[in-house]
C-alpha cells in the first residue's frame, strides 16, 4: 500500500504538468487526437498502479511520451492545413439560408435530438429561427439566428455604450484576489477604504466585485442558506 501511495505521489504531478502543457479545454471541446491522447495517458498511468511488480519508469515514460506527441502534433496542425483536416476534419453546415440540410446531418449522425439539445443550449427554442448553423470540429454546434431573432444590441439603436472591461473579482470566499486588485486598478490602501466604509472585514465577505469606476458588488457571508445579504 505505502508503496501505490508513493507511486501516485510520483505520477500525479507529472500527469497534471503534462494536461497543462496540453493546453486548457473541458472534455466536451477535445478535438479528436487530444481525446485520444488522454485516453491513452490515463490507460498508460494506471499499469505501474495496478501492477506493482513493473517499474514505474513503465508508466511515466509512456506519458511522457505521449504529452510530447500531441505537443509536437499541436504544432503541425496549427502550421500546416492539410495536416490539421486530416486529423481534426473540419466544420459541417446542417443549416444554410434557414434550411436544414438533411444530407450533412445523416453524414454526420446527427439527430433532430440531438440539434435541438444544442440550440436549446444557446438559448435558440425554435429552429426556424436559425439561419445558419454548423457542427464544429469538436462535434459542438454553433448557430447564427435570423434577423429579426437576433438579440437588439446598442448599434441597432444607434446609442453609444459604455466601453471597459468587466468587474473584477476583489474578494472570493474571504481571499483577496491580488490580480483582480491589478485588474480593477485598486491599491490595498483602497481596498481596505472600502471595506471600512461597508463595515466588514475581507473575512465576512463571500463576493466583492470593483471595476475602474468604484464598487460594483458586495456580498456578505451568510450563517445558513438563505439568508441573503448582498448589496448591488
């Protein structure tokens, strides 16, 4: 037993170095060699686990191997087109001007089930709504409404809107987020101005949100849930 536990003490670490190498996606935006990759990794990091007797150089030489090949195959595809259709493929129409087509979808296995599933995800109930829509190279879709369903921004009104970054996250959980400090362009010294001024100390607070115009968001930790006390 004390000796898996070391084994996955040495393991861990090198698999969770080489995923970042790998680059940051959710299982759902894997391109097909990068789901590849990682199921092999993880068959490969499981023999020096499950078979005490092999070396562990067994499992880590493998993984190594492995994070190496996808890097040097990232590469490829991002330099060379023909490379990157033949391992990736590349996008499906299954909607042009408002039509779906039928033909695409067969060819790609896809079900009114499954499209509907997709664009309910996107906030898009009914397909005729949709003039354009396209199956990703990681099987996602993505789809571009009509017109007249699209959401009305401040260029179809003609009004000029407020430019700047988003609110940064000052305070998580009761941590002070330095970067979210560099991201507001807020100074400690201001930080604790605003918490005197609220009342609170950092360790009460569960959200604090700031943008370059002052506070934005402050809430406070509760005891149980439900009982809100935020101020917005």
């Amino acid at each position: 037993m004390f000796i898996c536990f070391l084994r996955v003490l040495v393991i861990y670490p090198i698999i969770v170095f080489g995923v970042r190498l790998m680059g940051k996606r959710q299982i759902g935006e894997l391109q097909p060699t990068e789901l590849v990759i990682s199921m092999l990794i993880s068959n490969a990091a499981t023999l020096p686990l499950e078979e005490q007797e092999l070396p562990l150089f067994m499992g880590i030489i493998p993984v190594l191997m492995l994070i190496s090949f996808e890097i040097l195959l990232s590469w490829g595809t991002l330099r060379r087109r023909r490379l990157r259709a033949l391992l990736l493929g590349s996008p499906q129409v299954i909607i042009r001007e408002g039509e779906m087509q039928q033909g695409a979808m067969r060819a790609l296995r896809l079900s009114l089930d499954d499209l509907m599933t997709a664009l309910r995800g996107q906030g898009i109930f009914d397909v005729t709504e949709v003039q354009y829509a396209v199956v990703e190279t990681n099987g996602t879709i993505s789809a571009y409404p009509k017109p007249e369903s699209r959401p009305v921004t401040c260029g179809d009104l003609h009004v000029q809107g407020e430019k700047g970054d988003p609110p940064a996250v000052l305070i998580a959980d009761g941590c002070i987020s330095a970067q979210g400090l560099r991201d507001a362009g807020i100074t400690p010294e201001r930080l604790r101005g605003i918490l005197r001024a609220q009342a609170v100390p950092p360790e009460d607070v569960f959200l604090l949100t700031a943008g370059k115009d002052g506070l934005r968001c402050l809430v406070k930790k509760t005891l149980s849930a439900g009982e809100g006390d935020g101020i917005r």
